[in-house]
C-alpha cells in the first residue's frame, strides 16, 4: 500500500480495513489506515471510529465517529449511529443507546439488526437474562429472513450467552455446540472461534477444566494460524490465566510469549494492558513482587492511554494483593479504595470484597475481618468460582483461628478442602500433579495440620492430652548425616535433651531448626508430654502476645471467647519458637518475665498462670549483633542461650546429600501412598552440583515437585531438569561429583581462580565500541571473565553466583548505612519491602527503623 500512488492506494485501504473490521482484526485496520494515511471523508473517519472501538481506545473511537457525524451524507447516518450507540454501550451509557435506537422502523434491515444487536447486549449488561433470551430469539428470525447468516450466528452466540448467565449450562453448550459445527461448515472463522471460547468459558463453569484448556489451545491455534491480533491476543490472555490458575506458570509464560509476538509492532495499548496484568499474575505468582509491581503500573498507563476504564479495577486488585504479599498493608489499602471507584463486573466486585477481608486482618482487625468476610461470602458464592471462594474460606479458617474458634476453623478448611478435590477431580496427569503443587494448596494441608492439632478451649489449667503427631516424632529421632558437625549436634542433643536448659538453635533457614528442637523434646523427660511450635515472624506483634499468652473475653476487638496460649497449651511439655529475632521490645519484655518468674497473665487478664514449659528458640539472626545494636534485650539474649546448638548449612555437608535425598523421597512416598522412588546416579550427581541456598527445605521442595512428574520409578537427571528451573543450568555442565568436596568459596571474585592463558575454553565475543554495548572497564571486564570461566568449569552454577552476588551487595549496603533497611534500598534501587524479603531470606542484619 505505501508503494501505490494515492489515488489508488486509499481506496484499497479502505476495502482492507473494513474487512479486517468485519472479522475482528481491529489493530491491523488501524494498521491498514495509517499506512495509507486514509482520512479525509466519512467513510475513513467511519473506519477509524471502527477500529478503536475494537480495540478499546473509546477516546479515539468518540472523536473519529463525531468527525464521521459531521462529514457524512445520507447513506452513511446509519452507519455512524449504529457505531455511535455501540460506543455509548461500551461506556455504559445505557439509555443514550435506548434514546439513540428508540425508533428503527426507518433504518435499513441491516443497520436495524446490528442496532438490535446492541440493544441486546445492553439486556445482557443490565442483567435481565429472560429479556435478554427473548431479545436475541427474534434478531435470529429476523436475520434469517434476510439471509445475514454472519448477523443469525451472531444472535444465537448472544442467545447462548443469556443462557449461560442464568446457569443453564447445558442448554449454552448445546447451542455453542451447534454453531461450531455449522460455522465450522460454512466457513465462518470469527464466529467458530467465539463457539470455541464459549464453550470454554461453559466448562469452566461446569469445573470441566481439562476441556476447558483443550478448548482454549485449541481456539488459540486458530488465532495464531490466521495471525489475527486482537482475537489472538483475548484467547491467548485468556490461557494463560487458566494455566496458571492450574499451576502451569511455565505453560502460562509460554502463551504470553505468543501474545507478546502478535503485538509486536501492531498491537494496541488495550492489548499490552491485557498482557502486562497476566505478566503480572505469574510474577506474583513466582513471588516476583518487584517485577509484578512494575507490570502492574505498566499496565495501569496501557489501560489509561487507550482511554478506558475496563481492567482497572482488575489491575487495582492484583496492585491490592502484590501489597499484601510485600507486607504493603497502607499501599494495599489506598490500591483497594481506587479500585472501588471504577466501573467492574460481579467477580472483580467479590474480589474487592476478600480483598477488603483480607486487609483489615493484615490490619489485626480481626473481628472486622471475620465481619467483612461473612460480606464477601455473599457476593463470591453465587460466582461459583472455585479459585475465589477457596481463597476465601482459607481466610475465613484463619480469622476463625485468630479468634479461638476452632470448630468454625475446621469447618472452613474442609470446604475450601473439598473446592480443592472438585478441581482436582476434573485433571489429569500431570495438570493435575501441578495443580496440587500449587503453593497456596500445599499451604492448604499445612494449614489443615494445624488446625486439627488445635483443641477448643478448656477449663482452667486443663492439661492438654495428645502427644505430639507420630510423623513428627518419627521425624524428631532421625536426623540424617554422618558428616563431623551433625553427628557433634547428636551428641549434643543427646546431652542437652534431659535438662531443663532453655536452648538457643542457630541456623540458616531451611537446615531444619525444628527438627533439632523436636529431637530435644522427644529424648527429654517431657517427651510424653506436648511439643508446640509457633514461628513469631509470622504475626503482628498483638496477635503474637495472644497467641503466646491467650486472652479474655472483651480483652480487645473480636475476642468473643476466651483463648488459652502456646504457653498454656504446652503445659507440660516444650514450646519451640522459631524466628525470635524477629520479636518486638514489647514481645521481648513478656518472654523474659515468664521465662524469669515462670508465671504470666493472659492479654486482657489479671490472673497470674503458672507455667511448666520448656522454651526452645531458634533464629538465623545474628542476635549478639542486634544486642549490640541496641535491637534485642541483652538480658534476655544471655537467658535464651544458655545453651547454644549450630545446625549446619547443606552446602556444608554435601556428603550426607545422597542419604537425606533418598529419605525425603521414602517421606514422600509414604505421605502420598505410592512406591517409593529411587534417584539414578546421574540425578544424585546433579543433586550435588547444586549449592542449595534454600538448605533441606528447598530440597525437600524439589523432590516434592519432581516426583509429581516423574513417570518410572527412578528419578535422573532428565526429571530433575525437566521440573527444576533452579538445576536445568547445571545439566550441561560437565563438573564431576562434589559429594566428599569442600563447598566452593564464592566471598568475592577475586577469590576465583584466573583462566590458564592456554585454555582452550573459547574467548568471549568482542563488545562493540558506544552506547550500551561499549567495552567494559578492565577490572569488571576481567572479573566477568574470571566468573564466566568458573561458571563454564563447573566450579559453580550461574544461579548460584547471581545468588551470592546479591548477598554480597545487600550485606555491603547495609554495611554501610549502618543496618538501616530504608536507606539500603535506596542504595541499591529496591522497594523497601523486596529488600525486607531478602534480608530475611539470606540471614542478613538490619537496626530496628525506629534509629534512621
């Protein structure tokens, strides 16, 4: 087209857009019209006015159709008016549409069936089904009697929609069904790949989901096949949530990779929103907060440059809930206030509605959180939405559980359990082994766990009868290793166990802190007696006090019953807490009273209680450092390590890396009723070319993960590579065991050896000179080289380099503001609460922000 002269090339762009209107393809008409820059009369601007609707730039679209109005003649009144009443449509602007169509007896037959049709779809957006149903019965007749076969399938698809809205599934699906078949036929592409999308949309809700994902690959084929962008990109959106809803990130990122291909230099900023929010979802999804945080902002500006306020409230909720994962309860809060104020469906409205629930308990508002829940539970139950009413009875479950309900608790966890089975039921294979992969499903049975190990409250000083569950015990007596430092930490438990000491346990997270303490207690007097464990970093610091101490009716908002504490509940036996470095002064002062007077009160009470408990605490702060600091209680640092026990990191004891592998997969088998698996040479072998930073509890998470998917009976290398995001670098390398080595130091690079000056690895590729791919300075030139040269020896993984890189520069940062988190972020150009993440994650110091 931009080759031909002008007086040929307009009036072919116009031919071409207005077919690639007609079949949906609204950016690449967008596309058509610029580059023949085709404007002028009121055909054009018609065109123009056309193709933004398409693409949801109703600015654009309102300013084209108004030129068009004024331009147009005659012929083309109609045609700018049914466009015009479908702009006001999109913009809800329900009864301009009614004033706009309220007499049709003059319009041509087609122009009067395409306003009808938009006047149905208003029926569809006011609700009124039955109106609706009706509607659309007589637009079919009547298109048929004109012989518009593309406007008669068009009815019928808004037709079976109706039906849908009301539930009656099978009555859609038969009609979707009969206008697959009949488009299929008569080769009518849009209207086949809209039965397609129905039909998965009625799977979905009839919890069909292995159909519904054939369903949507299968439409998404299509698009793809007839690179059409705008429908392309809807159903390509669409998998990916599905898959990730499923826990297929990886298959989820796959479908964006496709999307983000068709949008490449044709796209709308409409379509980039879509994309970006689904981007966003699989980075919270990875717990990527930082990154979804930017794709959310992204998509915030997409959607505000194409001048509609559809998905913002969609963003806005993904905004509220990245917050939440950060710990962002204020950003949370003021993201949820601005979603409210736009313009969304029932299920976007139920989600503000959890949302609001959820906040107000990250808030410790917890009898307003149960109050607000009891709220959404009205407005998520007739979606019929599993993912969300699962969400919320987990929720209900905790705030029951905050608030001394047990039974409520248990109550809530078996429904969002049996929501859990109905997906489940649906899968097979290996969508179904991700799915119960899920992380917010493994913490599901956790929570299970735990909630059945609660009792309702008792009477006054009533013991607590069970003992601790039997995995557990059997757990406590097998710490596995024979390397030097695990078998002193036996020797120590051994000795340390049978006193009344209270025992400080040192370790990095993951390396299994609470089976040292369950060790303890099973090889001590108490062991008959109760084990109790509750991680302090996980609660505020009101909802630690009263789950240390318990508390008294009345004693604050939502306490409805009197609630016994840790303390209370482990009577007898051993309470072990774990992360106490991340205790407030206030938590501090309470501990070193009961610890030092063995008596405490409930929060709200003044009945003094007496406690017979043996506290063990664990942490991989460094609490002699927060002492010094000024951020923990130097007398209550010398009461909790009385005596002191280090439990080593994995990477520090590699040769006992087969022995733990191998029982973890025996625990695992066991749990899921199957025949243990075994690991081939090659799998163990690439098992231990890893450095482990998560310790045994992210090798537990592998082999969990793996064996989901492996499908003989022994797991190699393959498997682990396959599954394992984290080992798939490692395959290629070529590095032998490193089982009976010492743990490679990565302190700093230049601790890495240089590259021989005749090996024969090959030279890296010369940097062009300017701009970003000018040389390197010598010093990080060489280190880069020196680091590449480890990496490409198999000395060390790339993952695991980039790993201690990082630490390395927040260990710095912190260094040099003295601890102060705030200021550490803005050094190395972090969110604050990423940072917080991370500094938690590798062990890290910080001061308390009260000193900046």
């Amino acid at each position: 087209l931009a080759e031909l002269d002008a007086v040929v090339r307009t009036p072919l762009a116009l031919e071409a857009a207005d077919v690639a209107v007609d079949i949906g393809e609204h950016a690449e008409a967008l596309r058509v019209l610029r580059i023949a820059d085709a404007a002028g009369d009121a055909r054009s601007h018609l065109l123009w006015g056309r193709a933004y609707l398409g693409t949801g730039d109703l600015t654009a679209a309102d300013a084209a159709l108004s030129k068009a109005e004024r331009l147009g003649g005659t012929e083309s009144v109609w045609d700018v008016r049914v466009e015009q009443g479908e702009l006001a449509y999109m913009l809800g602007e329900f009864d301009s549409v009614r004033t706009r169509f309220a007499s049709l007896e003059t319009a041509p037959p087609k122009h009067r069936i395409r306003a009808r049709n938009v006047l149905g779809k208003v029926l569809l957006a006011e609700a009124r089904w039955s109106e609706a149903d009706r509607h659309f019965a007589e637009d079919v007749m009547e298109a048929a009697a004109a012989g518009d076969l593309r406007s008669e399938l068009r009815a019928r698809l808004n037709r079976g929609i109706a039906m849908l809205s009301v539930g009656r599934l099978s009555d859609a699906r038969a009609v979707f069904a009969e206008i697959l078949t009949e488009a299929e036929g008569k080769n009518e592409p849009l209207a086949e790949m809209y039965a397609l999308t129905n039909l998965a949309v009625v799977a979905v809700r009839q919890h069909r989901y292995g159909e519904a994902l054939a369903l949507w690959e299968r439409t998404s084929r299509m698009q793809l096949t007839a690179q059409h962008v705008d429908g392309g990109v809807r159903v390509l959106t669409n998998l990916a949530a599905l898959r990730l809803r499923l826990g297929l990130v990886q298959h989820a990122e796959h479908a964006l990779a496709f999307a983000r291909r068709l949008v490449d230099g044709r796209g709308t900023a409409w379509l980039r929103a879509k994309i970006r929010v689904e981007e966003a979802s699989i980075a919270l999804a990875r717990k990527q907060t930082l990154t979804a945080r930017q794709l959310v902002e992204s998509a915030l500006s997409e959607i505000a440059a194409a001048g509609s306020s559809d998905k913002m409230a969609e963003a806005y909720n993904l905004s509220v809930r990245i917050a939440l994962e950060d710990g962002d309860v204020q950003r949370a809060n003021a993201d949820l206030g601005t979603a409210e104020t736009f313009r969304c469906d029932d299920f976007e409205r139920a989600t503000i509605a959890v949302l609001r629930a959820r906040v107000a308990r990250a808030e410790g508002m917890g009898a307003d959180a149960w109050e607000l829940a009891k709220v959404a539970q009205e407005a998520v139950q007739p979606l019929g939405d599993e993912e969300l009413l699962r969400e919320l009875h987990v929720l209900q479950a905790h705030l029951a559980k905050d608030l001394g309900d047990v039974e409520s608790a248990r109550l809530h966890v078996s429904r969002a359990l049996a929501l859990r089975e109905q997906v489940a039921a649906s899968l097979d294979g290996e969508v179904r082994a991700a799915y119960l992969s899920k992380p917010e499903i493994v913490e599901l049975a956790r929570l299970q766990t735990v909630v059945d190990g609660d009792e309702a409250p008792r009477t006054e000083r009533s013991p607590r009868g069970s003992s601790p569950p039997p995995a557990m015990v059997a757990a406590s007596k097998e710490i596995i290793g024979e390397d030097h430092q695990i078998q002193t930490l036996r020797a120590s438990i051994r000795k340390v166990a049978r006193t009344s000491a209270t025992v400080l346990v040192r370790g990095e997270s993951g390396t299994g802190k609470e089976l040292v303490a369950a060790a303890l207690h099973a090889e001590s007097d108490r062991a008959n007696g109760p084990f109790v464990a509750l991680n302090c970093a996980a609660l505020a610091e009101t909802l630690l006090l009263s789950e240390l101490f318990g508390h008294e009716k009345g004693a604050f908002t939502g306490a409805a019953s009197r609630k016994r504490g840790r303390f209370e509940v482990a009577e007898g036996g051993t309470l072990f807490l774990d992360e106490i470095g991340d205790i407030s002064a206030k938590t501090q002062v309470a501990l070193l009273r009961i610890l030092q007077e063995k008596t405490f009160e409930r929060v709200g009470g003044t009945t003094s209680i007496r406690a017979n408990v043996r506290v063990i605490c664990a942490t991989h702060r460094d609490l002699r450092a927060m002492v010094e600091r000024g951020e923990f209680r130097e007398d209550l640092y010398y009461r909790l390590r009385q005596v002191a026990l280090e439990v080593p990191a994995l990477r520090n004891r590699m040769g006992d890396l087969p022995r733990i592998a191998e029982a973890l997969l025996r625990r695992v088998s066991a749990e899921r009723g199957e025949v243990a698996k075994t690991f081939t040479p090659d799998g163990l072998e690439l098992l231990g070319r890893y450095k482990w930073p998560g310790n045994i509890r992210e090798l537990e998470n592998v082999i969990r993960a793996v064996t989901l998917f492996a499908e003989s009976s022994q797991i190699g290398a393959a498997d682990l590579v396959a599954n394992v995001e984290e080992l798939a670098g490692l395959a290629q390398q070529s590095a032998t065991s490193v089982f009976a080595q010492a743990p490679v130091s990565m302190g700093s690079l230049a601790a890495l050896r240089l590259v021989e000056a005749n090996d024969s690895s090959p030279a890296l590729p010369e940097v062009t000179e300017g701009g970003e791919n000018a040389p390197l300075p010598e010093v990080e030139s060489g280190a880069t080289q020196v680091a590449y040269a480890q990496i490409r020896q198999g000395a060390v993984s790339l993952h695991d380099m980039k790993r201690q890189i990082e630490r390395d520069c927040i260990a710095r940062a912190l260094a040099e503001t003295s601890g102060n988190i705030t200021k550490a972020a803005a050094l190395l150009g972090m969110k604050r609460p990423r940072l917080s993440q991370l500094v938690k994650q590798y062990g890290l110091a910080v001061s308390s922000e009260g000193s900046s």
